[in-house]
C-alpha cells in the first residue's frame, strides 16, 4: 500500500500565540487513535518553531548554514503525518479529517505528497 506524507503548512506569524487548545489536544489524540487502529497513520509529530532549526543549502558546489528564524517565509512546515492509504484520495480524506478537528481561528494547509518507493 502506498504511503503518504502529510506536511502541516502554517504561518508561525499568525497562528494562536497560546498554541492547541486542550480542546484541540483532545480532539486530535482521539483522531490520532482512530487512524492508528486503522492501519493508516504510520508516524506523526509537531516541529519545533523556524527559531530553533537551521536551513543547510548545497549551492555552487559549497554548503551553506542558516540559522533560524526564517523571516522570509510565510508559511512553514509546523508538523507532519505519514499515512498509508491505498489511494491519494483516501490520504487526503484522513487530511481533511485532521483539518476539520481545528477550530475555526487556526489556519492551516496540508499538502500530501506520495512517498517515492524505492
């Protein structure tokens, strides 16, 4: 079965300074739950803020390092989920799902990519 990663896209900028609600927490856990015990959600995490990481760019035939935060960017990648599905349209359906546990002020986007196997 081919397996999918959903990259959680949010503007660090804008997003709720309090971060999840317990309310969200709760919401998501359960989600989170259902998807393992289905077989789909292979892994899952939050990343830490752009402040903490660090961007190693291969240009010109030499590495370069740059440490956070990244003010160039809008959104950025603030977690991910790998699923397995037998179709996009299942993984994307999970996504939405996922989505839909937000309240109303978060902004979010997904993108779900298939993993190249090898």
């Amino acid at each position: 079965m081919p397996r999918y990663l959903s990259m959680i896209r949010v503007d660090e900028q804008n997003a709720p300074a309090e971060g999840p609600s317990p309310e969200l927490m709760e919401r998501m856990g359960e989600l989170i739950e259902e998807m393992t015990k289905a077989g789909v959600m292979l892994d899952t995490a939050g990343l830490t803020p752009t402040s903490d990481g660090t961007r190693v760019t291969w240009a010109g035939g030499k590495i370069s390092c740059t440490d956070g935060p990244f003010t160039e960017s809008k959104e950025v990648i603030g977690g991910y989920a790998l699923l397995q599905a037998k179709d996009k349209a299942e993984a994307v359906e999970w996504t939405k799902r996922f989505l839909r546990v937000h309240e109303e002020h978060w902004t979010i986007t997904c993108e779900v990519r298939e993993v190249v196997e090898p």
